[in-house]
C-alpha cells in the first residue's frame, strides 16, 4: 500500500493532486473493508483513520489463526476414518471435499500420496479389495480410485439385494456396527464359565422376594395366604353366599363383553393329560375354550350370536360362559374364569396368555 506523501508548504499542484488521490483511495479500500464485516466488527474497527491500521490489525490477529487453520486440515485428511455404516462413495466425496481446501490455503500435496492414504483409510470390511489396489502396479488417480470404489459398491449392493440375509455379514458397506466391549467379551467367553474367586460376593446375593399380591416380602403370590380358597363348598369368589356367586357370575359377564374371542393356530406341543379330556395349553389362544359341558362348574347360557375365530377361518358359534375348576393329580386346582363353551370344537384350550397375565 503506497505511503501517503508528506504534506509542504507551498507544494506543487501534482503533489496536492497525488495527495487528494491518496486519500480518496484510502477511504473507498477502507470502506471496503468495514463492508464486508459483520455488525459486530464493524462496530470495533469503525474507528480507524486508515486502510493500513485497519489491515493490519486484522493481519496481526488473524494470520495466526490462519497458520493454525493450515495444521488443522492437514490433521483432518490424516485422521480421517472410513466406517461401514455410511457409504464409501459418500465417504470419498467428504475427503475430496477437504483436499479442495487444500488448494485455497496454498498447501500442495502428491496425487499419489493422496490415493495410498485413501486406501488405506478404507474400512476393514473392504480388506480385499484394498490388497488388490496395493498389488496393482500400475498408479491411480484420484479419478480412477473413485471410478473403481463405485463399481465395487454397486456390486456389493446387487449381492445384498439378491442375498438379503447377507445385509448383516461382514463385508456391506451398509451393515448396522455393534460397538463396545460386550460383543468382545461374549466372543472371548463363549463355550467359557468365568472363574469368581472368593472374594466375588455377588454369587452370594441374593434377590428380594416381594409377594405380587400383598406387596408383602418373604413369599410369592402363589404362598400368599390371602389367596387361599375358603374350604366347605365355597366358590371361586372365596363365598358360599349364592347371592354373592350371583355377583360373580353377572361379572364375568360383564368381563366377557370385553373380550376379543379369536383362537389362532394350536400349538400341540403341551397338554395336562390324554385322550378326549385333555386341556391343551395354547400358546396363540385369547380365551379359554372348552367343549364339553360337564367340565363347568357354573354354566350361564348364551345366545347373542357370539362366535369364536379359529386359526383357518372357521367360525364356530358359543353356548355358554362360565368358570372350570382343574384339579390336578398333586390335590391343587386351577380355576379357570371366562370359559367359552364351544360343543363343535375338536378340543379344549387353555391360553397361555390369559394365564400369563393373570399369574
């Protein structure tokens, strides 16, 4: 930037008009300067009289943070990991994108360089493909890398769509990583008991039992005392009062209103005995269902047009509802509340899912 000249007594007319444009030049490029700034700045750099102070404030603070900026995309391109869980075209383009950096801060680097960096930076999945780029003799650019990791994944992807269990094996560019150590440590222990020494005292602990229907510890809800059956003939409500039993019986229908009926496919896998009178506990089943008349302890009739949906479409019509009362051969019962009574289906249900979320 040129200096401005000295002002003298009586100087010549040039001097004067060497001077005028002096100054003239030195307010646009120092308006200039403040234009580009945002408020803030503008607002602490307002008060310089001169370009020159103006740019060289600015130079004596930001050039150091220049320098660094030069360390900080060298760092960036080296320390650059390519991961299998986003894709290598993607991958490439965002360290091409740091290289063109490169060129606005005046940093040169080797194309080859480049490439062997590249390479090595490609994840462990494509462990293959990368030994057979360091085989190659023959020196790739930048360009022709590109060329061949698209071909590569494109072909990759075609053997995962004709392959879909495959997705999760290692070599897809696109699988879901599992990170942490407790993959680690399953792989190392599998087939393995861990040895605990003596001082382990966590085998030694052990859970609080908290009754589920008391909230009470100490026992379970089947050793709960307040779910004990009354003895001499009292019903499934714990009463002999019939008008009580009455109760029970006009809330299970009111229970029964609520109930979504529908048998899906039998699992044959469990049952309490042979024969005719089996119960057969079913995993998919809704409701209870049972088919013979003699196993129900109340009955209460029905005939509203209740239907129940079994696993291949048939729809079979129910008579009845009511509780069944099973008695195993170690003297304890079961009793079963909300029996369908089905008389055309082949046998009877027990659902594992009523039972589940009741006990």
């Amino acid at each position: 930037m040129p200096v401005l000249p000295e002002s003298i007594e009586d100087e010549p007319l040039e001097a004067t008009r060497r001077r005028s444009k002096w100054e003239n030049d030195d307010y646009i490029c120092r308006g200039h300067i403040l234009n580009v700034m945002s408020d803030f700045l503008f607002d602490i750099y307002q008060n310089f009289e001169s370009a020159k102070e103006l740019w060289d404030s600015h130079e004596s603070k930001y050039m150091a943070e220049y320098a660094s900026s030069k360390k900080f995309l060298v760092s960036n391109f080296m320390g650059y990991k390519m991961i299998d869980s986003r894709h290598v075209m993607e991958q490439y383009h965002e360290m091409l994108r740091i290289l063109g950096q490169f060129a606005q801060h005046n940093l040169k680097i080797d194309e080859a360089i480049v490439v062997a960096v590249i390479i090595d930076k490609l994840s462990p999945s494509w462990k293959d493909f990368k030994h057979n780029l360091k085989h190659n003799k023959e020196e790739l650019t930048l360009t022709q890398l590109g060329s061949h990791l698209r071909i590569e994944e494109s072909l990759r992807t075609q053997e995962l769509d004709n392959n879909p269990k495959g997705k999760n094996q290692v070599g897809s560019s696109f699988m879901n990583m599992v990170d942490g150590e407790g993959s680690k440590n399953q792989k190392k222990s599998n087939g393995k008991r861990k040895f605990k020494g003596k001082d382990d005292k966590s085998s030694n602990k052990k859970a609080k039992v908290v009754c589920w229907n008391c909230n009470k510890p100490g026992h379970f809800k089947k050793d709960c005392r307040l779910r004990k059956v009354n003895k001499d003939g009292a019903g499934p409500s714990g009463s002999k009062d019939p008008e009580k039993q009455q109760g029970h019986k006009s809330v299970l229908m009111q229970n029964f209103n609520y109930i979504q009926n529908y048998i899906s496919v039998i699992s044959e896998a469990f049952y309490v005995q042979d024969d005719n009178v089996a119960w057969w506990v079913d995993l998919g089943a809704t409701s209870h269902v049972c088919k013979d008349l003699y196993w129900f302890k109340d009955f209460q009739p029905i005939d509203d047009g209740s239907v129940v949906k079994m696993g291949n479409v048939v729809i079979e019509p129910i008579k009845g509802i009511e509780y069944v009362l099973l008695t195993f051969t170690s003297g304890k019962c079961l009793c079963l509340n909300n029996v369908l009574y089905v008389p055309r289906i082949r046998k009877n249900h027990m659902s594992e899912i009523v039972v589940t979320n009741k006990y």
